[in-house]
C-alpha cells in the first residue's frame, strides 16, 4: 500500500485508516460506513501527496491513473458520472488534516457544474436548485483557486437580494440566481481568470488549491498555536455531493453529541434548511436550534439521534457531527472529537467515571492541563452584571467573563494587544483569516452564526470567551451599533460567555462557581492526579551561568525555518530537535519573567499606600502577598517558587499580576507595560501563545525604563543584537538567506543545528 496515494473509504488495512494517512476526515468516514450509516461514496487522496506537493511544487505522475481509478469507483456506486451531460456526478473536494483544523484550510463543494451540465440538472432536479448550486461553485472557485477577494462576490450577492427585497439567499428567485451566475463570471473575466468548463480541470485545480491552503498564512498561525507539525500535510478528501439546498424538505446541519459548553448529555447543535453546509460553519447564517428539527421532520431528528449517541459510544468522546438531509434522507459527512470547555471536559470526565466507562485516573488523563487551569475562571459579580447596561446579547458560545476594549478587525486587536491592551474582538462573523486577532483578544462577539460556526468552535478551543448571533448588532469598521446605542472602537465593554450578555462599561469579577461535577472532578484531582499539572523545575542557576542569548536565538531562529522547509528523515529529526529547543527556551523566559515580575512586585509594595486600587486589584494584591511571600526578590527565592508550584498555580501567579499592574501606580512602577509583562507567559503557560510566538514577543517586551532584558543579571546579553536577530528572522524566509545574515550578526551556533544545516543543505533542501 506504500505506493496507493487515493485510498476508496473500504480499503487498506491498518495504517490506512490512520489520520497521520488519511486526514481525520478521511478516517471518520471509514468509522462511519464500518458502522453502516448512510455516508456519500468518496476517496481520500494521502497526505503522502501533500508532502511530495510541498517538495516539489506538483502532483506525483501516478496520482493521474489513480484518481481516474476511485472516480471510476465513486461513478459507479452513485450512479453518476462526472462531466455528463445526462444525471451529471457533483463532487466536494475538502481538506483533512490529521488533527481538527476548524476552517483553517479551503473547501470547494458542487464541483463538476459548468454552463452545459447546470442545465442537465436543472431539468433533473430543477432549476433554482441547479443555479444556486452554481452560484456557490462560481464564487467558491474564484475565491479559493482563483485568488479573488471573496468582497466581489460578497457585494454582487447583496445587490441581487436588494432588488429582489429579500434578506436571505434561499429567497431569492431562479430568475435572479441565473442572472447572479453570469454576474459573477463577469467578475472572474474582470480579473483576468477563466472558470474551466472541463470538469476535470475543476477536480485538479481544486485539489491544487486545497493542498496549496495547508500553507496558507492562516492555517500557519492556527497550527503554531497549537502545536502542530508543519511537515505532516495534508489530506484530500474528494466526495459525492447531496444536497441540502435541494428543496424545502432539505437542509444541513452540526450537532454535538453532548452540550460542548457545560459537558450536558442530551443532542446539542443546530439546523438550516435549504442551505449547503458551509452556511453553518462559516456563520454567514443564523441557524435554528436542533430541536427545531424534531418539528421539521420527526423521523430524521430520531435517525440522527441514534446515529451521534453510536458515534459517541463507539469514539468513547464527545462527537462533533455533520449532516445534511436531502430531501428527507439523512446522510452523515463527518464525525471528529468536539471542541469542547474546560467545564465541559471536565463533566465528560465525570459522567463517563460514573457510568462505569472510565475508571477515575483515565477521567482525569482526558483533561488537559490547560483545561484544568481554566476550571476555576472567573465570572462577572451577579449583583454587578444585574445593574449594567447591556448592550447586546446573543448565544452563549463559550464559557467566562472578560472585559477590554472593542476593536472592530482583526489587524487593530493584533496592534492594541501588542501595545499591552485588552481588546474585545467584534465582528458581524468570523473567518479563518480572523484567527490572529481571535488569538490575542479576552473575548469573542459577533452578529451572525450559532454555537457551531466557526467562531464558537474556535472560541470553545482556545478557551475565550463567545457570544454569536447578536442579531441587535450591527458591526462596521470603526464602529459597532445595538438597540441600546453605539460603541467605537476602543470602548470598554464586558463580555459574559455564559450568560450570551455583552456590557457597556468595566464590571468587577468574582470567583468561579463551580457545578458539582466540576467540584467533584477537582476533589478526584486532588487525591489521584501527581503529576497531572507539568512542573517547571528548571535550574536558574545553570541557566544564568551558560546561557548565552545571543547563540540561543540564532539556534531557535535557524531551527525553526528549517523545519518548515525540510522534507524526509531529516525533516522528522529537525522537528524533534526543535521542538526541544523551543520547549527549553520558552521555559527559560518563563521563568526569566516572573524573576523581573516578582522584583516589580516587591518595588510597587511601598505605592500601594498612594495608590487607589479598585476591588479586584487589592483582591490581587492580597492574594499575591499571601501565597508568594515576597522577601529578598532574587531569582533563587523565585527558582524555589516556579520549581514547586503547579501550572495552574503559576498562570493564576501572572493573571493576579497583570491585575495589580494595570492600576496607576504613579511615577516610576507598575502601569501597562508591567501588565503587558505578565500578560505575556500568563498567555504562554495558559497555551494561547505557542513557544515561537511568546519568545518573539518577549524580546520585543519593554518596562517603564527600557527593554526588559537586562533587567536581571540571570539573562544578560547584547540588546542591539538580541533585535537585530529579531527583525532578521521577521524579514528573511529563505533558510539559506537567514543563516547567513544570522552568522552575520553573531557568529556563534550550536553544532546540532550547525550539522543538521549542513546535511540540509547538501540534500538541496535550501
């Protein structure tokens, strides 16, 4: 099976039915049709070929013979044919990481229409049906393979829906989406492109284009921030299309097998009718609620219920389903494990423990750290929040309380995060390209969309708070509209993610309350989970001695580019070694902060008595002076302290810091930049900042009197340099180009990257 690059979903034993192969899309469907649910005929291309793709820049020759061989296969069982003009095949060409990428990579759907095949359909199956199809192919095409901006289309849409006075797409006419075809290929013809009528060029340019969008700068910062291999590619799955635009009786949809928000049994999701089902997942439609789909259709809603509680309990998980219904038949297309709270794993974990199915250690293994340090987040003071002017209010996507300043684009929450503000991001929706600024924002608002657009499922994953579908709302660039009134950018307002409340003004913070379950979960913690939350004993002393700063950031710098470009055995041994590397050194700057944070601490001690501090902030305070005993403010006394307390321990450490810090101090101490200091590993340590990302930003991290190396004689180095790498490594791509102006700048580097280099470099692949 080594040299089988497309794979039908009922062949290849074992390890082609890893994600590593197939993609985590590819592999559900092989579960789902073991399990006999009705699932569309499709095949997976390897992400084996994505590899090759990224080395060479184009499609393996035996890829040509064993594509034409699964379309063959896929022809036959739906008992369709790609490209005919009489009963026509439609195909969805996806992307399938081996891991859950939600909307970071590019989908193409109703593949295989062109001017001749649209009209075939349209005597089959109708034509509003046909040419609404081809409409979402045109724009998807010009979008994703062509390289257009989605705004043309975007605009072209909304004119049609004004001359037809309708609001929504299934409302408009067959008359107005014939002539909204040919207004978007005068659209792709104004750019200078050509929409191919050869269906067959269709299927290759969209397997181009979903593989080329593994590199796309979204799906880059996504898997950075999630640490995700940059060398694993990958997989293409090319699928049978069905139809929830069909007609009335049609529609689509995402449900839960389990509430993903509170770790509730009980089915938890939505429902669109006559929609495709990029409709829900990119939320440029407000769904109905899923019980809305018992009313609808009975039956489907009892066939769909049966099939997400097998699928939970074949995966052991809560399950992440989607579905569409064509013309009341239920098909399942995907099933992957559900972005899910902290307070939602950590009821699974219970339910699970109770029900006999884990025993108490392995509930606890399946709750990550990071989700045990945000168990006890939080919220907004009852009393408080009661009295607040509520500005707009919505669905309650994802668990916390957060308040911060409104910005309105994705780029100005990166700019105002990086000056050391807390922003509130607000959008009408969002799409992968908004990852950045979801990534440095405390919270999450947007018009359109429901608990599972892509919003709520990666607001769920990074552990921020989200409200969706605020229909009051209206979002524009500077500014953001409600019933209530109107905010500008950089308004403070409070987010409630539990509630789905968005507030005018700061409202003062109290502390979690816990569910039973949660309690219960903490309780078992306690007595079987040593060891659960990683410790950070590392040797300051070793490291205040021999590190040398300067060399460190070139092996950092040179490795990780090298990493990104190596293919092969070697690239597996760079990723190992660099992942080491960036471990240790986001470590060490870990440790290098809360040194300098502790310090300030220690100088802002004698302020406190001329200084007015708000509640939260003497509440901080307290808590700071209680648990860490500030005495002699070394780093020894601090190696102690960050050598024996847990994660969560340490990331509430920095959250109380950022608090104190953030109250005007006067002259000389405290204020934004020491907040932004404490910002940084509370944010690194919390697993919102990958290791790359944080080191980066600490270099470029500065304190009331200057940059915040050379603070402390535990790191000691050339600062000039130290930002000179920086902007180098910021500037150059090129591995061969960076390690030269590297050298250039200083001249040392490890003989582990030098020699991987070298062997890189004498295998061409830089």
């Amino acid at each position: 099976m080594a040299s089988q690059l497309v794979l039908l979903l009922n062949e290849g034993p074992g390890k082609t039915r890893d994600p590593a192969v197939r993609g985590g899309k590819g592999a559900s469907l092989v579960e789902l049709v073991e399990l006999g649910l009705a699932v569309p005929a499709a095949f997976t291309i390897s992400t084996s070929v994505a590899r090759a793709f990224a080395q060479e820049g184009k499609l393996p020759k035996r890829l040509t013979w064993q594509l034409d061989r699964a379309i063959k296969a896929i022809e036959a069982e739906s008992e369709k044919s790609l490209g005919a003009i009489k009963n026509p095949l439609l195909v969805s060409i996806r992307s399938g990481a081996a891991v859950s990428m939600p909307g970071m990579m590019d989908t193409i759907l109703n593949v295989g229409l062109n001017d001749l095949t649209v009209e075939s359909v349209a005597e089959q199956f109708g034509e509003r049906f046909a040419f609404d199809s081809y409409r979402r192919l045109l724009s998807m095409f010009g979008q994703t393979v062509l390289g257009l901006e989605k705004q043309s289309f975007a605009e072209a849409l909304t004119v049609t829906k004004s001359l037809e006075n309708v609001e929504e797409d299934r409302q408009l006419s067959t008359i107005a989406l014939r002539a909204l075809c040919e207004v978007y290929k005068e659209i792709i013809a104004a750019a200078g492109k050509v929409f191919p009528q050869d269906v067959f060029e269709q299927l290759t340019l969209s397997i181009f284009a979903v593989l080329q969008s593994w590199n796309s700068p979204r799906a880059v910062v996504y898997r950075e921030s999630q640490n995700i291999p940059h060398w694993w590619g990958t997989a293409v799955t090319v699928q049978c299309m069905v139809f929830g635009n069909r007609s009335e009786d049609s529609g689509t949809g995402v449900v839960f097998s389990r509430n993903p928000v509170t770790g509730e049994p009980g089915m938890y999701g939505e429902f669109l009718p006559n929609a495709q089902g990029e409709d829900v997942v990119a939320g440029i439609r407000t769904p109905i609620n899923i019980d809305a789909l018992r009313v609808w259709n009975n039956r489907v809603y009892v066939e769909l219920e049966a099939a997400v509680q097998a699928l939970e309990a074949h995966f052991n998980d809560i399950v992440d389903v989607e579905y569409t219904v064509e013309q009341g038949k239920l098909f399942i297309l995907q099933c992957r494990s559900a972005k899910r709270t902290a307070q939602a794993a950590a009821t699974f974990a219970v339910h699970s423990a109770w029900q006999g199915r884990w025993n108490r250690r392995e509930a606890i293994e399946r709750v990550t750290a990071e989700q045990v340090s945000q168990l006890t987040r939080r919220g907004f003071k009852a009393d408080c929040a009661e009295t607040a002017p509520l500005f707009t209010a919505g669905l309650p996507a994802s668990p916390g309380a957060a308040v911060g300043k409104a910005v309105f684009t994705s780029e100005k929450a990166v700019a105002l995060a990086n000056a050391g503000e807390n922003v509130i991001l607000i959008r009408p929706d969002t799409s992968p390209d908004d990852l950045p600024g979801m990534l440095v924002s405390r919270a999450l608002v947007t018009h359109d969309g429901g608990t599972t657009s892509h919003a709520a499922v990666v607001a769920r994953g990074l552990g921020i708070p989200a409200v969706v579908g605020c229909l009051s709302l209206r979002a524009e660039r500077h500014a953001a509209q409600s019933d209530a009134g109107i905010i500008k950018e950089g308004d403070i307002v409070a987010v409630d993610g539990t509630t789905g409340k968005v507030f005018l003004g700061e409202i003062p913070y109290t502390e979690a309350i816990l569910t039973n379950e949660v309690k219960t979960f903490l309780t078992w913690l306690k007595r079987f989970g040593a060891g659960k939350m990683p410790q950070a004993k590392i040797d300051f002393a070793a490291f205040s001695k021999e590190l040398d700063p300067n060399t460190a950031l070139n092996d950092f710098y040179i490795i990780d580019a090298m990493a990104q470009a190596a293919t092969g055995n070697l690239s597996a041994e760079i990723v190992k070694l660099r992942s080491t590397m960036h471990s240790k050194m986001a470590e060490v700057f870990a440790c290098y902060l809360m040194v300098a944070v502790i310090s300030e601490l220690g100088f802002t001690e004698s302020e406190t008595r001329h200084s007015k501090l708000s509640t939260a902030q003497q509440e901080a305070w307290t808590n700071l002076k209680g648990w860490l005993k500030i005495s002699a403010y070394s780093y020894q006394d601090s190696m102690t302290i960050m050598a024996t307390t847990s994660l969560s321990e340490q990331i509430e450490f920095f959250r109380q810091a950022e608090c104190v810090f953030s109250a005007n101090w006067g002259v000389g101490y405290g204020g934004p930049k020491w907040a932004a200091i404490a910002r940084a590993p509370l944010e690194f340590l919390s697993g919102r900042l990958n290791h790359t990302a944080f080191v980066d930003h600490v270099f470029d991290l500065k304190h009331n009197g200057g940059p915040v190396f050379g603070k402390h004689e535990m790191i000691s180095g050339d600062m000039h340099t130290l930002h000179a790498q920086l902007n180098i490594k910021k500037s150059t791509t090129s591995v061969n180009d960076l390690h030269t102006k590297l050298l250039k700048m200083h001249s040392a580097i490890s003989t582990e990257v030098s020699s991987l280099y070298e062997r890189g470099r004498q295998q061409g692949l830089w």
